[in-house]
C-alpha cells in the first residue's frame, strides 16, 4: 500500500540537542509525582501546555499536565505543574483512576492532545495508551490500548 507522506510532516525532526527538565532521580516540583514521561507538548488557550504520563507514588501512571508561564517562549525551562486545587504542589489527575476492571487499571500514559471538530463541534481530547493486568489474571481486563479522555 502506497500513500503518499506530507512533505511537512517528513521533513520534521528533534530540535537539537535534548535538556533535562526533570529527572526521576531528582524528584519533581509536585510531592504526589515520582517522574514524568511521554510529552506531548501544545498551545492550549495561548500557553503551552505539556501532556505527561506521571508516575505516582503508588506507581500507578495517570495523565497530568504542566504549562509555562503565559507569553513564555516554548523553549524556557519554566514548566510548572497544573495543581489540584486548593493544593499547591500536588499535580492534578487529567482523569479518574481505573478501576480494578477496566483495562487500563495500572497505567494510563503516551498522551496525545488533539483539536479538531466532530460534526458542528470543536473538541479537545487527550488520547492514551494504556495498561491492564497480566493476561490471565482474574482481577480485571488484560491487554494494552487507547483511550479518549475527555
């Protein structure tokens, strides 16, 4: 099967070299958080925004979010997580936890933000990859997949 790729999409590449924003080694800005993975990084009501998979202190991922200040530039290092209201310091779930059953009990990670319309509708949607338990285990679904959190 031939398709044809779109020439901007084929000439994107990594922006040089990589700056360690936070390590896991070091901790991070929220007490609820061992580490952070899988950005996705857009411009979200005129700030950017990163979409992470976090590791929590129950080590169990879930999807959270940090932003520049607004009118920063995309490459200063002044990320900051999105609190739980009311509480400063702990970074804010984007979804509910699973469930025991649901596939994706033990992780949800790999966001990917996305706009666009559905019909007459403007929508935004972080999409995810997810985890369940081992196949074979009885105490939920098994297997890994993507979800729609909205």
């Amino acid at each position: 099967m031939s398709e044809s790729v779109d020439p901007r999409v084929s000439r994107l590449r990594p922006c040089g070299p990589p700056t360690l924003l936070y390590s896991m080694l070091d901790g991070t800005p929220a007490r609820n958080l061992l580490g952070y993975g899988d950005p996705c990084v857009a411009r979200v009501d005129g700030r950017w925004t990163m979409f992470v998979g976090g590791f929590q202190l129950d080590f169990r991922n879930n999807l959270f979010a940090l932003q520049l200040p607004a009118g920063a530039e995309l490459d200063s290092p002044q990320w900051s997580s999105v609190s739980e209201p009311g509480r400063p310091g702990r970074a804010q779930r984007l979804a509910p936890q699973p469930g025991r059953d649901a596939w994706d009990h033990h992780g949800l990670h790999t966001p990917s933000y996305v706009r666009g319309r559905v019909g007459d509708e403007e929508v935004e949607r972080i999409y995810y990859a997810g985890r369940g338990s081992s196949p074979g285990s009885t105490r939920g679904a098994a297997g890994r997949g993507w979800r729609c959190a909205t």
